[in-house]
C-alpha cells in the first residue's frame, strides 16, 4: 500500500534530505565570503531562516499528502456504504411504486366487481323461476370468491415481499458489520502510518535546527571576535581624544584669568563714577524733603479747619438718629402686633396639621389592612390555579409522550423536573423576598465574593463622581473659597465629605442605603440618570428624616416593602407563564399537526370500511331470508302434487355444479 512504500522510502529520502541541505549551505557560504560583517551576518541569518522554515513547510506537505491518502483510503468504505444504500432506496422506490400501482389496480379491479355484485342483487329480487335463482346465486358466489382469492394473493405477495425485506435486513447488518471492521483496520493502519510519517518529520527538523543552531554559534563567537576588536580600537581614540581636550581647556583657563582682570580694572572705574552720581543725588533730595515740610504743615491747617465742619455734621446726624429711633420704636409695636396674630394663626395650622396627620395614619393602617388582605387572597387564588395549569401540563406532556410512544414509535425526551419545581418554589421565593424587603434588608446574608465587591466599589465610585457633579449646590461658599487652591483630587475628595455629612452619611450602611437610589435597573448594575441625581438625594432624605421618627419608618417600610415584592411577584408570574408556554415546543405542535391528519384520514379509512362491513352483513341477512324464502318453497306441499318438484331439479343442478366445480364450489 501506499503507507508501506512512504515507510520503506523513508532513509532514502532523508538522506537525499540532507544532501539537498549541505548543498544550499555551501552555496550560501561561498555567495557570501567576501560581504562585510553586517552583511554577513544578515545573509546568514536569512539563510537559516530559509533552511528551517523550508524543511517545515516540506514536512508539512509530506504529512498532508499522508493524511489526504489515509483519508481517501477511510471515506472509501461510507463512499461504497453509501452507493449500496443509494442502490437499495432506488430498488425501494422502484419496488413501493409496484406495489401501489398493485393496490391501486386491486382497489380499481374490485371496485368493478363488487359494483357489478351489487347491481346484480338487485336483479336477483326480479328472478322467479327458482332455477334460474340459483344459477345467479351461484354466478353471484363464484364472483365474490374470485374478489377473496385475489386479495389474498396480493396478501399473500405482500407477505413474502415482507419477509423478503427482513432478509434484506439481516444481510445489511451484517453488511455494515463488515464495513465498520474494515473501516476500524484501515483507520488504525492509517494512525500507525501518520505516527510513524510525524516522528520521521520531527527527527528532520529537529535536525535542521540543530545545524542552525551550530551555525548561529559559529557565526556569533566570530562577530563577538570582531567587536572585541572594535571596542579596543574606541577605547585608544578615546584617550587620544581626551588627552587632547584636557591639552585644551588648560589652554582656555589661562585666556579666561587674563580677560577676567581686565573686567575687573573696568568695573572698578565704573563703581567710583556711580558713586559720584549718587553723592549728588543725596544733596538734591534734601531739598526736596525741605519743601516737603511746608507742604505738610499747610497741609495741617486745612485739616484743622475741616474738623469743626465734620462736628457740626455729627450734630446733624445725631437729631436724625433721635427720629429713627421713634420710627423703630413704632415699628417694634406693629411687628409685635403682627407676631401675636402670626403665632395664633400657626396654632390653628398645626391643630388642623395634626388632625389630618391622624386621619393619614389611620387611613394608612386600613389601607395595610386591606392589601394584605387582598394579597393573601390573590396568592390563594394563583396556587389554585398554579396547580390547576400543572396538572394540566403535566397531562400534556403524558399526552405528548403517548404519542410519541405508542402512535409515532419515537423515543419522547421528558423536560427538565426544573420548570414545575421552579413554579412550586414560586410563592416561598415571593414570600422571602417580601420579607427582606420589608425587615429593611436583614436577609442578606453571606459575605460578597471578590467581584461583587469589586463591582459595588465602581458603582460607589460612579455614584460619588455624579454626586459631586450634581449636588456642588450643598457645599457652602466658604468651603469652596478653601478648596480653590487645592488640586483637583483633593478639591473632589473634600466636596463629596461636605455633600455626604450634609445628607446625613455616617458610615458604610449608609453608603450603600444612598446606592440602592442612584441604581435605575439593580440586575444590570446601571445608574439613574443625572437628570433624576436631584430626585434620588431628596428620596434618600425623606427616608433618612422617616428613620428617625419609628412610627413614618415602619409606614415607609411597609409601603416600600409591598411594592417591590408585588414587583417581583409579577415577575416570577411572567417568568411562570413562560414556562409553561415554552413547555410544548413549535415542533411538537407541528408533529401533533401532521399525526392529526393522519389520524383523520385513517379515521376516513376506518369509517369507509366499517360501512362496507355493515353492507356485507346486510347481504349476508338477505342471502339468509333467501335461503329460508327458498326453503319454504322447496318444502311446499305443492311440490309432491307436481310431476317434476324444484327438489329434484335443484339437487340435479346442485350436483353438475358440484362436477364441474370440484370440492371447493
């Protein structure tokens, strides 16, 4: 086989291999022996690069030809299964359409013959001659047997042709049989084959890489050589170089000395003549001061002058005051006045305040009252029909199985046990959410695992972000004159502790309470938007404010409780009845659908002979009542009186019937 000659050929083509490779690394040698040793070491690089990746891409050829060949070799066997199968279906359908045309042509053939039989009843009642009655009967018996012998012959054909199928059957077992057992020796042939070609592909790249590996080493040690080389060539530049320099700034430091005296002998010519200007400059100052000094006390006088001006002013002003204080005085008496009137006015508000205070709390318990009421009778209700539509389903799904089983001869698969106790854990699911929903989230137990954790810091760090950028209106104006010269994390950090001790936030609870109202949607983990930020704080201050008054907290509590358990009560219902609605698939209708009119037409059928059955008995009741109408005739008085009786004719016919007919008429 094809395996067998790759394995025998296998040190021939490793040897050729290697030959091929020596050649391509003599040539790469001698195509670059005189480059320099960038080139060099780039064309080496290249070649090796080549070699290996040469010798992968062959060995992956070779190995692809050994799987398409092992392949080709495997597919063979279901190429033959599936050209006898395509064969045998012709041979079925050649042979299912004989058959109908069989049936058909019987259906047809007897058709006409019992149409023929029953037109010829009618005539029967038309016969008088007894004779001749008997003659149609017997013509009449002779048809209706031959209608019986046919069909049990096209049975009996049906029959062998049945047993000839579970012939065919066996055979094709062990058909199969032998087709799975070759296909098991060729794919074991062909692991071995493709074991055997991988470990001579890997030993020759492993040795290609081998010799690269030399190679590389090889060429290393000699650039490491050169740059050796190199390195001690710059450093003997180096100390030329830095002799040199060393020669030059010595050279420079002399120039610098000389040129640092002359500045100094011109610096000091230059500072004597400033002094010089300065002196003068002193003596025109004091003149200046001189003058100044007459000024001021001119000055002096004037301001004298202008004091006894400012107390006749005070004078003025003093009258004035003495009148403003009589106008307070009125004032004080009104604003009293008004007071008194005020704070009765506030009296009566808070009376009415308290009064209807009262009736809203009253109100609030009744309405607690009756919502519970209603609840319980609602969950009453809904187990009621929970069990009704589980029971139901549950009788579907028999049904369903049924069907499958015993009308369609399939294997039914049972849904999961998961849909109906998910539907019985509905209302202890309900209750238990209500429950820590109302007891103010005590229920939740357990210690977060790492990313949950992870999770609330984000949405604690968004919702302060947010907090900050929404809610800067309760940082007081002199906290934000301090944070200016802050930088801008710390600016942030201050203003969301100023925002958080405004609202109340003392500790970790209390972080979390202010994150479950800037949630919009607690399953995908997403924050209100900025927009609501406003209308979240202020519900988180009510509900602060409520805390602290025990009576508004547990009417708060209760109101916050029942809403997110009728919330989640409605969810786990529109989770139930999708269930229940996904129990029967579109297929399994679809199935029931064709097995329905199935059904109906072999209900058709079923009908069609019942009624042909009922005709047959009816013939066979009216052959009765002739027999025993011919009987009565035959046993007739009149009979003996006759010179030939109908006896003697019938038993005369009777036996030539019987000659002609054999046993069986």
């Amino acid at each position: 086989t094809d395996f067998s000659m790759a394995t025998d050929s296998k040190e021939a083509r490793i040897a050729l291999r290697r030959t091929r490779i020596e050649a391509r690394v003599e040539a790469k040698k001698a195509g670059t022996h005189g480059d320099a040793g960038e080139n060099t070491k780039s064309s080496e690089t290249q070649a090796s690069v080549s070699r290996s990746t040469a010798q992968t891409v062959e060995s992956r050829s070779r190995l692809d030809k050994v799987d398409t060949a092992g392949g080709a070799h495997v597919t063979d066997v279901r190429a033959r299964g599936d050209n006898r199968e395509n064969e045998r279906r012709i041979e079925e359908e050649k042979g299912r359409q004989g058959r109908r045309q069989k049936l058909l042509y019987e259906a047809e053939s007897s058709a006409r013959q019992n149409a023929a039989v029953a037109m010829k009843w009618s005539s029967l009642f038309e016969q008088e001659i007894p004779q001749e009655l008997l003659s149609e009967i017997e013509l009449q018996r002779d048809t209706c047997s031959r209608i019986i012998a046919s069909k049990d012959f096209l049975v009996k054909e049906f029959k062998s042709e049945l047993k000839g199928k579970d012939d065919e059957y066996v055979k094709a077992l062990k058909r199969q049989a032998d087709d799975v057992e070759t296909l098991l020796g060729r794919m074991g042939g062909q692991f071995a084959a493709a074991r055997t070609a991988h470990g001579d592909e890997l030993e020759e790249i492993e040795n290609a890489f081998m010799q690269e590996r030399q190679e590389a080493l090889d060429t290393n040690k000699l650039e490491l050589g050169k740059l050796m080389e190199r390195r001690q060539q710059l450093e003997v530049r180096f100390l030329d170089q830095r002799q040199a320099r060393a020669d030059d700034d010595s050279r420079q430091l002399d120039r610098q000395r000389v040129q640092d005296a002359e500045d100094y002998a011109i610096l000091k010519i230059r500072l004597e003549t400033e002094i010089q200007t300065l002196e003068q400059d002193l003596e025109e100052m004091r003149a200046t001061y001189q003058l100044n000094s007459e000024k001021l006390d001119y000055n002096y006088r004037v301001l004298q002058e202008r004091d006894q001006e400012n107390s006749s002013t005070i004078q003025q002003q003093k009258r004035k005051i003495a009148r403003l204080q009589d106008v307070l005085s009125g004032l004080k008496g009104k604003y009293a006045r008004e007071d008194r009137k005020f704070k009765s006015d506030n009296a009566e508000l808070t009376d009415e305040f308290k009064r209807l205070t009262e009736q809203f709390k009253e109100l609030q318990t009744k309405f607690v009252h009756f919502e519970d009421a209603d609840t319980r009778r609602y969950r009453e209700l809904w187990n009621m029909n929970e069990g009704d539509i589980t029971t139901t389903m549950r009788q579907v799904l028999q049904a369903d199985k049924v069907l499958h089983e015993q009308q369609l001869g399939l294997h039914w698969y049972p849904p999961s046990d998961t849909i109906f106790n998910d539907s019985s854990s509905h209302e202890a699911t309900v209750g238990s959410s209500m429950g820590a929903t109302g007891g103010g989230g005590e229920g939740e137990g357990g210690d977060p695992s790492l990313a949950t954790a992870q999770l609330e810091n984000e949405q604690i760090k968004s919702m302060l972000e947010l907090l900050c950028q929404e809610a800067n209106f309760l940082v007081e104006a002199k906290v934000h004159k301090l944070l200016e010269p802050l930088p801008g994390d710390e600016q942030n950090l201050l203003r969301i502790d100023s925002i958080l001790k405004v609202l109340g936030v003392e500790n970790a609870a209390d972080v979390e309470k202010l994150l479950g109202y800037f949630l919009a949607d607690a399953d995908n983990h997403e924050l209100i938007h900025p927009n609501d930020a406003i209308k979240a704080i202020k519900a988180f201050v009510e509900d602060h404010q409520r805390r602290t008054d025990p009576n508004k907290a547990k009417a708060h509590a209760a109101a916050k409780g029942g809403d997110d358990g009728n919330a989640f009560a409605r969810r786990e219902e529109v989770q139930f009845w999708t269930r229940m609605a996904g129990i029967i698939s579109d297929k399994t209708v679809r199935v029931w659908s064709a097995l329905e009119k199935a059904l109906l037409k072999y209900n058709e059928l079923l009908a069609s002979r019942q009624s042909k059955l009922e005709g047959v008995s009816s013939l066979a009741q009216q052959n009765q009542e002739l027999k025993a109408l011919l009987n009565q005739y035959l046993a007739s008085k009149v009979n003996e009186d006759l010179i030939c009786p109908p006896t003697q004719t019938i038993r005369l016919d009777e036996y030539a019937s019987f000659q002609n007919t054999g046993p069986m008429g």
